[in-house]
C-alpha cells in the first residue's frame, strides 16, 4: 500500500488535521498517512515548498503528497495531481509547486470537481484524490491533462565576479538561518579563495563542518543536509540573537 504524506498549513489546534485523516481512513483504511507538517505558516507557500523539496526525496517512489496550503481554487489556481520524479502531488495549482520543481513534471492533471466549489479541499477533494491513487487508479483517469503549471519564480542567489549576493529563505526551530546560497554556486565562485560572510552586523571567514567547531554562543557558518549555506550558533538561536528577519541579505566578498 503506498504511503500518503500530509502537509499543509491547517494548524495544530483545530480539527482540520484529523478530519482529512479520519477521511483518508474511511476511504481507505489500510492508508499508510505520514504527517511532514501543518504548522506552515498561513499561506506561505515559499516555507511550504522548501520544507516539501527536502523531505519528500525521502520517501520511495510511488508516494502520495497531499499538499494543503493556500488550499482554496480559483480561476488561476485549480485542483492538480502532478506526477514528478517517481511521486504523485495532490494540491492547487497556485505556484507552490513551480517554487518546489526546477524542470517541467512529468505529468500534471487538472481534477475534475464539475464546477463544485469546495469550503474544505483537503478533505473534500485532496484526500478523494489521494485515496484513489494510493488503491491503483491512474492519474490519467483523473482529470484534464496540462502542460504547465502556475508559475510563481523564487529569489535566486546570484554571483558576479568576486560576488555572490543571496537571502534568507528558512529558519527551522532550532533558529538556524537558511539562505538560498547553494553549496555548488560557494565552490564554483568562491574556488578556495579567502572569503567573508555578511549579513546583519556580523561577518563569518569560514565554514564549518559541525555545529561543534566553535564555542557555546559562537555564530557559524555551515552548509546543511540540503546543501544550502546556513548562519547557526552553537546552543543558541542565530535568528533571534543575530537580528535576522525573512529575506534579509546575505553577500560573500571574495578577498
């Protein structure tokens, strides 16, 4: 039975959560429902799409992501299963998925809801959606078929010459600050040369290899399970004790 995964930004203090699991249940009780998280923030679908790139990999092929954030439909954004990279994707088309995807899915499926508008999607369409892929059916019998999805772009880190200019995308709730600097575009730019790290009123010269390499209290500089450049403290909270807020810059100088 494959495994359903439920992300969403519902929260954790309604009965949201457990009445699109108790519906996934009734349909199919043999479910295998995996929760990723519902404590994204209210539509923020940047944060939803960080969060499902790097957990859904995880999971072998043939999982099922039920994706609720910014759940409602519109004339821009419909009801979708896409199919990427072995997964299937349950959720509305409004961006989040072109933010999640760098090339063009393997097959996206508008659903067909016959024009019914819906006050609950992840219960009234998503888990319906997930349910029959999980028992078998095919995304082909599923909906229309699309060639594109909604595009929404993310902010790039970008370098030039001896630069490479970047932002805050993500703090986790051990308060590490995640940038959108990829380990890739550090080595090819930086190419072993003498650097520094900016960002609020600090400056970083290296990179670590542990959280561990400096003191209790220390800020550093570490590329993370992702492979995205990170600003943490050793038993403590970069974001709050380094003033960092979301899309704050973050430049490297090359000396």
């Amino acid at each position: 039975m494959a495994i359903i995964t439920f992300t969403s930004d519902l929260g954790l203090k309604d009965y949201y959560v457990s009445a699109v699991k108790g519906a996934i249940y009734s349909q199919l009780p043999t479910a295998n429902v995996v929760d990723i998280t519902h404590l994204i923030p209210t539509f923020n679908l940047l944060e939803a799409a960080y969060i499902l790139k790097n957990a859904y990999s995880n999971f072998p092929k043939g999982t099922i992501h039920v994706v609720a954030v910014k759940a409602e439909s519109s004339k821009e954004s419909k009801y979708v299963v896409v199919k990427h990279n072995g997964h299937y994707f349950v959720g509305t088309d409004n961006g989040l998925f072109s933010l999640m995807f760098d090339e063009l899915p393997e097959k996206i499926v508008e659903l067909n809801t016959a024009g019914k508008n819906f006050t609950f999607p992840s219960r009234d369409v998503f888990a319906k959606a997930a349910c029959f892929l999980a028992d078998g059916g095919n995304i082909d019998d599923m909906g229309t078929p699309r060639t594109e999805l909604y595009q929404r772009l993310a902010f790039k880190a970008t370098s030039m010459n001896d630069l490479i200019k970047g932002n805050f995308i993500y703090f986790d709730s051990f308060g590490n600050a995640i940038t959108n600097i990829e380990k890739s575009l550090f080595d090819n730019t930086v190419k072993g040369r003498p650097f520094e790290i900016l960002f609020t009123n600090y400056k970083i010269s290296s990179i670590s290899n542990s959280y561990l390499d400096v003191r209790d209290g220390e800020v550093l500089a570490i590329f993370n399970a992702s492979n995205q450049l990170e600003i943490a403290m050793n038993q403590g909270n970069a974001r709050e004790l380094c003033g960092i807020r979301p899309n704050n810059s973050v430049t490297i100088n090359i000396l």
